[in-house]
C-alpha cells in the first residue's frame, strides 16, 4: 500500500514537473541571475512585461516577453562600501503553475545603502511594475531630506509610492475598478546593520547561526490583529478555501488594490531595523508567498545552506517550491552577510546545482497526501 502511494506520488510530480519545465520554456529562463556589475549607482531589475501584463485585469496577464534582467546606469553618487557585494546577489524568479509572472525584484545601491526589494503583484502587474520602476528614484529624491534616519526614509518611501501608484490609476481607471495591488518587502542593508519595510504577505528572514529569524509577519487574516482591524474598519471576511477580504484578496495590506480601501485595505507598512551581527549572521531571504507557502522557514534556510553561492542558493528554493507544485509565482533573493563565507564553504553542493533537496518525496507525502 505505501509503496504504491509512493509510486503514484512520483508519477504525479514527474508530471508537475514536466509540464512546469514546458511551460517555462515559453516565459524565459528557470531563473534570473545579477548579470556582472561595475558601475557605483546601478538599477537592476525584472522588466517581464507587455501590453497585456499591464492590464489592470489579471484575466489579461501573459509573460511571454520572459524575464530579464536590466542594467541601468544612474546618476547617483558612488556608494560606500556595504556589507553586501550586490554582483554577489542570488535571484530567482519564475510564474511557477501560472501563465505569466506578476512578479518583480529590484537590486541596487541609492547612498549609503544597497537595495532589495520584492513585489507580488495580484490582479495584473500594473502595480508591482509602478513600484518597482520607481522605487530608486524615489528613494534617491526622498534621501537628503531623510537626515540619515532609515527608518523614516522607508515609511515615506512606501506612502510616496502609495500616492503615486493611485495617481497613475486614477488618470486610467474610475476607482471601483483599480484593483491592481502589491505586496512590497524593501530591505535596505549598509554598514552593521538591516533595515526594512514590510507590506502584504512576502516574507523577509534573517539566517542567524544557521537558524531562521522572521523579520516580517504576514498580512494576512489568518492573523488575528489584522482580520479584527479589516472588521472594525467595516471590512467583509469570507472563507472560499482561504479567508478572504470581500471575497478576493488574501491579504490585509497592499501597495494599490485601492478599490478594496474601503474593506480596510491599507498600505501602511511595518518598519523594523536589526544590527548585524559579523559572526553568525549569514543571509538575508525574501520571498514571495509562492516560495513560502511551499517550504517552512526552517526548510528554507536547509536548502540554502547547501550552496557555496547565494545565485546556487536561490535557484535551489525556487526550484523546491515548484517541485512541491507551486500554485503561484515564485520569487526568492538571497544576500549574502559576512557570515556567508564561513558556514558555506563546506557545503557539499556546487553553485551551479539545484536538484539536491534534502526533504525529497516522503516529506511532500506527508504535508499532500491524507
């Protein structure tokens, strides 16, 4: 009996896996990697788009222009040196079980500080893409007057992009139907220490002597603090599989969605900061759901400490996540800390490998199969 489970089992991922391997043949590569940086000041980002990923109906949203990675040289000063080398950057992005990648990640250095961001749009990428092609220039325009408070920089950042986001909605569509949303996880990193900005349910970890440390919590309503502030704001909660605001968005909070603001939908972010600690603190991961609906953050931070390098370490989750049948898009970018070096040079894979998953079969049995 059991061995004939397994055997189905195996039958049904080979097919997961096969028909995700010949989707992806049509949306671009499995994954993105930094392409060789030189230049102080650059801007690199996912540009996967076209008219239909602009919609602002996710009936629209097709990918087949795939996902590349953009270098951009800026005006920007030339940065201090940071704990994270960027070129070292791992990042992987891919549309998993859909047809397109509502997607995007942003990598790049404004002042002091070397940038990571990642979006996950729902209900078309009109937004993820507002956000993530302005995210640099407004940072760059809101530094001088930020007096060298990070924390006070991504609060006004996240709000500039808010209002700028429903502007560029609102000259195209009436409100009642400018339901294209994101989530935003923008990490800043300089010197000792993390800073962060947090809306919508992708997730930011930090490794810290080879355990996982949440930095965010997810927005959404299986958190109690959050379903009882959608209701007290005169929010509708219904269950279709999932708890759902008015029946169609899983979140609490995003960065659009503005035809929900009336259910409680907010942009306001959490903000965090955390000292870095030289000699235990190895990486720093974001994801989107997709990656973390998928592995536990404790499988998360196994699989990575397989790989000598972040760009190995990032193709390997993204990898797991769509071997587990991911049902959504899947992004992951891994930052390296000083620690990296240390704990990895011992790992047992090279950085160009991504089969070696180390739960395998049995423990997707467990979490699938009843």
């Amino acid at each position: 009996m059991a061995s004939s489970l397994l055997s189905r089992a195996v039958l049904r991922g080979t097919r997961r896996l096969v028909g995700a391997m010949a989707a992806r043949r049509h949306v671009g590569p499995v994954g993105i990697r930094a392409p060789a940086l030189s230049q102080a000041g650059f801007a690199w980002h996912s540009t996967a788009r076209n008219d239909a990923n602009n919609n602002n109906s996710s009936s629209g949203t097709n990918a087949n222009n795939g996902d590349r990675a953009n270098l951009a040289t800026s005006t920007a000063d030339a940065t201090t040196e940071t704990v994270t080398s960027l070129t070292d950057i791992g990042i992987f992005s891919d549309p998993g079980c859909k047809k397109g990648n509502e997607d995007r990640f942003v990598v790049g250095s404004v002042g002091p500080y070397s940038v990571i961001g990642v979006f996950d749009g729902h209900s078309g990428s009109m937004a993820a893409d507002y956000v993530a092609d302005n995210l640099l220039t407004l940072m760059r325009e809101l530094l001088p007057t930020s007096t060298n408070n990070a924390e006070s920089l991504l609060e006004a950042l996240v709000h500039r992009l808010c209002s700028g986001l429903f502007e560029f909605m609102g000259a195209q569509y009436p409100l009642e139907k400018m339901h294209s949303g994101t989530t935003a996880s923008i990490v800043l990193v300089n010197d000792s220490m993390v800073h962060f900005a947090h809306v919508g349910d992708s997730r930011l970890l930090l490794v810290r002597g080879g355990a996982p440390v949440q930095l965010t919590r997810d927005h959404r309503l299986e958190d109690d603090k959050e379903r009882q502030r959608i209701l007290d704001a005169g929010g509708r909660v219904t269950y279709t599989g999932i708890p759902r605001v008015d029946g169609r968005l899983a979140m609490t909070r995003a960065i659009g969605a503005f035809s929900l603001r009336d259910q409680g939908i907010t942009c306001e972010p959490d903000i965090g900061s955390l000292p870095l600690d030289a000699a235990v603190d190895s990486a720093l991961i974001v994801g989107t759901d997709g990656l973390f609906d998928e592995l536990r953050n404790d499988e998360v931070v196994s699989i990575a400490a397989q790989h000598r390098t972040a760009n190995g370490a990032a193709h390997a989750l993204g990898e797991a996540a769509l071997m587990y049948r991911a049902r959504d898009n899947v992004t992951v970018a891994v930052v390296p800390l000083p620690a990296w070096s240390s704990l990895h040079n011992s790992a047992s894979s090279s950085s160009s490998s991504s089969s070696t998953q180390p739960f395998g079969l049995d423990r997707n049995l467990v979490r699938r199969v009843s």
